[in-house]
C-alpha cells in the first residue's frame, strides 16, 4: 500500500494492492505489471500501458486513469467528478451486485462484461468500441441535458460556461474545436461570482481557454465548445477576426 501524492511512480513488476493516488501524484501500471484497489481523487492519475492491468480501481472526484491500447481495465469504478479514457479493454467480470458509473468514460476501445452484475452507465459515457454484454445485464440511461453557453469568443480566447444539471456540482469536461478540429480539453471548474449568484451553486463552472494563433488571421473562424463524454454542443459561436485599421496620415 503507497500513498502518491506527487511525482511519477512506475509499476513494472509483480502485484501492487490498495494504493492511492492524489494531488498531482502519476501512477504508471506498464507490460507484467497489475495494481489493485488503487484509489484515485483530488489530481491523481493512473496510466495502464500496454499489457498492464488495473483492477478494482475507484476513480472519485478529480481523479483520472487512462487505458492505451493494449492495456487492460477490470470493474473500475468511476464516481461522480471522475475521469477514464478507454483505449484498450474495460472489462466487468463480478458473478453479482451492481456497479454504477457516475464518472465520464470515454475513448476508442470497448466496454466488455462477462460477469453478471448489472452495470449502470449514466448516458454520458461515450465509447467508439461499443459496449459487449455476454452475461448479468447492462442499462444506459438517456443522454443528459447540458446547461451553459458561450459567453466570448475573442482572437485569443474563447469563454463561457456549462454545467450537468444533474450532477451540478461534477466539472464538465469540455472540447474545444476550431474549423472542426479540437485543439483543446478543459474542465469548467472556475469560480465567477455571477452564476453563483444566479444560484448555479458553487459557481466553479465556467472556463477560459486560449486559441492559437493563426497567421494570416482568417476574417472568420467557427468556435465550437462540446461535452467531451457524448459530444453535446453548448451554443456555437463564430470569431471574426478584423484587419487592422491602416494608419492615417500624418497631418500636416
């Protein structure tokens, strides 16, 4: 059992049990390597490398944990303000109970379950592998709601808000696209004073992310913002880039 709270640790080897990763703390689980019943919260994160395997992992509130292709995930839990991005094989092998995924799960592998538990996905998970159900019984609630907007789209930036109005409290994680291509992934976590008071609770959902340049600036440029899980648009906005004025004479 080790608590990471910051720096990078390495699981090469063997079997390591019950670690918990937080603060700023990185496990990596690489080839030959298994971790079990790590707990992830507050900044941990826990990547499973090719041919590495994580079991019974807990994934809270600002925890994070990826599976690169290859890797291998089994009956992760991912709670409410947590983060998993599937690229290799998410597997849910219990003979019983019931596992809610409250969490955002998302990537290109695949869902497998082969136990028969009952597996709960909360609808915003989204994953281009598919879900495969051989045994116990899988349900996926509808798409949820996405409440926000787009407040600004300067040549630098562009800012607004979102929330999940059914866990008002989770962070939203975000796309940002430009021409269609995403250039970025943020959270709407920061505080402003004016949707608290429109009593969006805590009022930590809004963000502010930098576009990059682009030279020569085009007279016009699609922004859009989009909830990484299922793709669900907040308003679209378009940025017009002026040129800038030409200089005036000198009077004489």
């Amino acid at each position: 059992m080790t608590m990471i709270s910051s720096g990078r640790t390495t699981r090469s080897l063997g079997t390591d049990t019950d670690d918990t990763v937080l603060g700023g703390g990185t496990e990596t689980v690489i080839a030959g390597a298994t971790a079990i019943g790590t707990t992830l919260t507050s900044g941990g994160t826990v990547t499973v490398s090719s041919g590495g395997v994580d079991s019974s992992a807990s994934v809270g509130s600002g925890g994070s944990e990826t599976v690169l292709s290859g890797g291998s995930a089994t009956d992760i839990v991912v709670g409410s303000g947590g983060f998993l991005r599937d690229d290799g094989t998410l597997r849910f092998d219990e003979a019983s109970g019931t596992l809610h995924e409250e969490g955002t799960i998302t990537g290109s592998g695949a869902i497998v379950q082969t136990g028969g538990e009952t597996l709960l996905l909360d609808g915003s998970d989204s994953l281009t592998g598919g879900v495969m159900i051989s045994a116990g019984l899988g349900r996926t609630a509808a798409r949820r709601t996405l409440r926000g907007q787009i407040d600004r789209v300067r040549p630098d930036r562009v800012q607004g808000w979102a929330q999940d109005p059914l866990r008002p409290e989770a962070p939203v994680c975000l796309d940002v696209l430009v021409e269609g291509v995403m250039i970025a992934r943020t959270l709407a976590n920061r505080y402003r004073a004016d949707l608290k008071l429109a009593g969006l609770g805590s009022g930590r959902h809004s963000f502010d992310v930098p576009l990059p340049a682009s030279a020569p600036p085009p007279l016009r440029r699609v922004v859009e913002v989009r909830r990484s899980a299922d793709g669900a648009p907040l308003v679209h906005s378009t940025l017009a880039s002026q040129p800038a004025p030409a200089a005036r004479p000198a009077a004489v």
